[in-house]
C-alpha cells in the first residue's frame, strides 16, 4: 500500500512499483491507511509518506497501524529533522527513503524491504507453528484434549485460538484455561463447542409465604 497525499507523486510512484510486478493500492490520508490496513490481511509492505496534508501525520499513522497488527512499514518522505527521525526510529519500520533521490534508489530501498519484510513473516510463522504445537502437546499432557482438538497461535498478539469439541462445559473451561496459562499468551480466543451444554438456570420469585 503506498500512502501519499499528492496525486502526482502518488502516480509516478505506483507506476514505478507496478512496472517492478507489485500490485499496488494508494491511500491519500493516514487516516484512510488505518482503515485500509484494518480491513486487509494481504498487506505485504506500507510504504509510507509522512506529511500527508490535514489530520495525521504519516509516523501517527504508522504508529496507529503497528498498535493493531504488525505491518511492514517502509517511510518514503523529505523529511529530515533530527525530530522526525527520531520518532521514526521509535517505531518498527522497515527502512527510510529519502523522497526525490531518484527511481533507482527508490525502487531499491523497496525491493530491500519487502525482502526483510518477507523474511520476518516467514520467521514469524515458523515460531508461530511452533509454539500452537508447544501449547496443544501441553493441554493434551493434562488429559483434557478432544480427539479433534486444534490449536493456532498469533505472536504478534499473544493470542492462542482453540478449536474442538468439548465432552461438556467444565472440559472446555479446563482447557481454555491451560491454554491462557502458557507463557506468552495474554489472550484465548474460544471457537470450541461442547456436546453436552449444563442445563439453563431457573429461577423462582419468591414471594410472601413460599415456604
């Protein structure tokens, strides 16, 4: 996604990135970025302006994005204050194009991130895997684990997503509370079902006399 404010520069830019085999999507305000960000999981690399006219800056808007989810980001601006770049460096960002140095440098310094950028997500998903099966192998140590039970791990939240289908409720709480209880894991995401659901509570309003 490139996300640059002037039409033109934002043209000559796509074009560049297109004739390079990228497919390229352009948001004009960092606040339209966040949106586009939230709503798309095939992001591969943000190329990122940072003045971008009213509202947001592009470094608040980079910052807004890697609090939801990790995006690559790779800042593309003229920018370059001690101020800014110190802010940029406070954020996980895949590298800073000085803007109008020249298509060659440019096409470069995005060839360089999206490589690193690739590269990340690829670690990523291996020690993903490899802690689904850590965590799966130890709820099953505890004897609780259904014949079809699964589990999926997101590093970048901590968040562990258990599947499968409980003999009954106190099983499924069981295990949804091992899971939450391996390190590194702040959150559990329940997709299982149970097969015997406990009874819905009644309740009796009592009045004067009931004995």
């Amino acid at each position: 996604m490139l996300v640059e404010d002037d039409s033109i520069t934002a043209l000559l830019e796509r074009e560049i990135l297109e004739r390079r085999g990228y497919n390229v999507s352009v948001a004009t305000s960092g606040e339209e970025a966040i949106r586009i960000s939230g709503e798309s999981s095939s992001i591969d690399l943000v190329i990122m302006d940072i003045d971008l006219g009213a509202g947001m800056d592009g470094i608040d808007a980079a910052s807004a994005m890697l609090a939801r989810k990790h995006v690559p980001i790779l800042f593309n601006s003229s920018r370059t204050e001690d101020i800014v770049l110190r802010r940029v460096e406070r954020l996980d960002a895949y590298g800073y194009v000085i803007k109008d140095a020249g298509e060659k440098l440019f096409s470069r310094g995005t060839a360089s991130a999206a490589q690193g950028a690739a590269n990340t997500a690829e670690d990523r998903a291996k020690s993903d895997a490899e802690a689904a099966v850590a965590i799966a192998t130890y709820v099953r140590s505890l004897k609780l684990a259904p014949d079809d039970f699964a589990v999926a791990y997101d590093g970048v939240t901590e968040t562990v997503i258990v599947t499968g289908t409980g003999s009954d409720q106190a099983t499924r709480e069981r295990i949804l509370l091992a899971a939450g209880n391996v390190q590194g894991v702040t959150s559990v995401d329940d997709r299982m079902t149970v097969i015997r659901t406990e009874p819905e509570a009644r309740f009796h309003t009592v009045v004067r006399g009931d004995t």
